[in-house]
C-alpha cells in the first residue's frame, strides 16, 4: 500500500531543528476537540506504527502530502515526501491508493467549501510556508 512508507519516514511529523514549530491547521470542529496541535520536534501522536490518532486525525494531516489551494481550485504535492513520483504515477489508475486518497480528499474539500472555508484558506497559508509545493498533473475530478 501506498502510504505503509509513512510509519518508516515520518519526514511530514518531525520538525528538523532550525525550523520554527508547525501548527496544525484545525477545522472548526477539530479544534473544538483537540483545541490547538504542534509539533515542535516529534508529533506528540506519532507512535512507532505511525500516527496514533488514525482515523480521527486531524484534515490537514491525512490531506499531506497534498495542499489544496482554494483560489484556483487545484492540488499542489509537497516535493520533500517520497511518495511524490509513485503519487503521480498512481493517479492514472482510478483504483489506485492515490487516486482513492485524492478521491476522498476531494470529498472532504468540497463540504469545507461550504462549511469552513476558513480552514481552506489557513490550511493553505501554512502549506505555502512550511513546504516545497509542486501543482498536481492534470487528473478527472
């Protein structure tokens, strides 16, 4: 599976030193239950099979390594994850991992669109600044 590397890497949960803390982006109802989330050095949730929180992670988090930027409606990929090349090769077979996780990505974004554009917007104000972004290929949404 696609994203099994996660638990090995943990580049997008580790903040090298030098390197301001990352604030995870919250959607309004996320921050009513976790309140605020940042990773100073090592994610307080990575656990050695990775995140612990699994299915309750926060958006922002199961969105990485995409980005998506509300203005024009696309999906940029952060350039420093190593799933980038099988990310993109992926995405020309509709039952593949990555087209299933931009898929439901998508899904997600679409009801923030409607519910929380505020989130979009911060969400990508961080992404900008924390990370080397490259726009998606074209793909069918």
């Amino acid at each position: 599976m696609l994203f099994d590397h996660c638990a090995v890497c943990r580049q997008c949960c580790t903040i090298e030193e030098g390197y301001p803390p990352l604030e995870i982006t919250l959607t309004a109802n996320e921050e009513k239950r976790f309140g605020s989330l940042c990773v100073e050095t090592n994610c307080t949730n990575l656990g050695s099979d990775g995140c612990t929180l699994g299915p309750e992670k926060p958006l922002s988090c199961s969105l990485y390594p995409l980005s998506y930027d509300p203005e024009s409606d696309r999906f940029s990929f952060d350039r420093e994850c190593p799933l980038m090349e099988t990310y993109f090769d992926q995405l020309g077979d509709p039952s593949s991992d990555a087209s299933k996780h931009l898929s439901e990505m998508t899904g997600h974004i679409e009801k923030l669109k409607k519910t929380d554009l505020k989130f979009l917007f911060t969400n990508r104000s961080v992404d900008v600044d924390y990370f080397d972004l490259q726009e998606l290929p074209l793909y069918k949404r």
